[in-house]
C-alpha cells in the first residue's frame, strides 16, 4: 500500500510541475486588440496610443523602487531608443506605475534617460493591461493588436522583446 501511495504521489508531483503556470495577472493575451489609453509625457508630449495606427509599439510598465527595471530600463535605451527612436515606424512609452509626474522626472532626470515617459499615478493605465507584476513590456502590431507579451526581466527574456522588433520593424 505503501509503495501505491509513494508512486501515486510522485506521478501527481510530475503532473504538476509538467503542466505550464497560469499567468493570472494579465488580462490581455496576444492576438488581442491593445486597450486604448492617452496620457502626457513628463515632457509635456501627448501620447495616444489610438493614433499609434502603422507602427510598432513598445508599451513598458515599471516602478522607480523595483530592482528588475532599474535593470531592465538601461538595456532598453541602449539596445532599443538608441536604434528605433528615429524610426517612423516604431514608438514607445514607458509607464510609472503609480508614480506622479513629478517623481517619474526625477527619475528620469537622475538615471540620465531620454527615453519618453508617463506617470500612471491610479494605474488607471496600468489596470487595462495587468493587476500586478512589473516590468511588463507589451508590443502592439501595425494593426493595434498585441504580438507579444513579458512580465519580469532577465537578459534572455529582454532578448525575445528585441527579436520581436527587430522582426517587425522595418
């Protein structure tokens, strides 16, 4: 009976980790059209992402406390903005989640960045995409739809968001 029991349980353990996680915080899956939304940059520019119509959009979300964007956030102005920024058919931008303008300036005024971003202080923004967990990166599609999809940051994981530009910009 034992042995039925210690089989039994290493079946189900096998079972479980074999089968993938579910990802609970995203309310958006690829294939999607991308939720709407407008706000201000901390440079006063208008963002819309309804009149991003015929480009590639780069949607990142991070917070100035959390340690994988600080890591991330460098890596996306070296290996992105500084390729793509003069690209007509590319666009970012970059949301502090539940951050004011003023503390997303400050940021960017200490870290050195160029890049353009947005407060979402409500994460009234941020809730159309997700509940929780940053940095999350969303790449919208020519068409308005979502082509891919990230949450965290890890070389490897950052590598597959470069592929898809690279892949779809042109």
């Amino acid at each position: 009976m034992k042995r039925i029991l210690v089989s039994a349980f290493i079946i189900l353990s096998l079972c479980a980790t074999a089968s993938p996680q579910t990802d609970t915080t995203t309310l958006t899956k690829v294939g999607d059209k991308a939720p709407a939304f407008s706000c201000k940059t901390t440079d006063g520019k208008s963002f819309d992402l309804a009149k991003q119509k015929g480009k590639i959009v780069l949607i990142n979300f991070f917070a100035t406390w959390c340690g994988p964007c600080n890591s991330e956030l460098p890596v996306l102005q070296k290996n992105i903005w500084e390729k793509y920024r003069n690209n007509k058919s590319f666009s970012l931008i970059i949301l502090g989640r539940e951050h004011t303008a003023e503390e997303v300036s400050a940021f960017v005024k200490t870290k050195g960045f160029t890049m353009p971003f947005a407060p979402d202080p409500g994460r009234e923004i941020f809730k159309l995409y997700a509940t929780q967990s940053i940095p999350r990166n969303v790449i919208v599609g020519k068409d308005g739809k979502i082509i891919f999809q990230s949450i965290g940051y890890s070389p490897e994981e950052f590598k597959k968001v470069e592929e898809v530009l690279a892949r779809e910009i042109r």
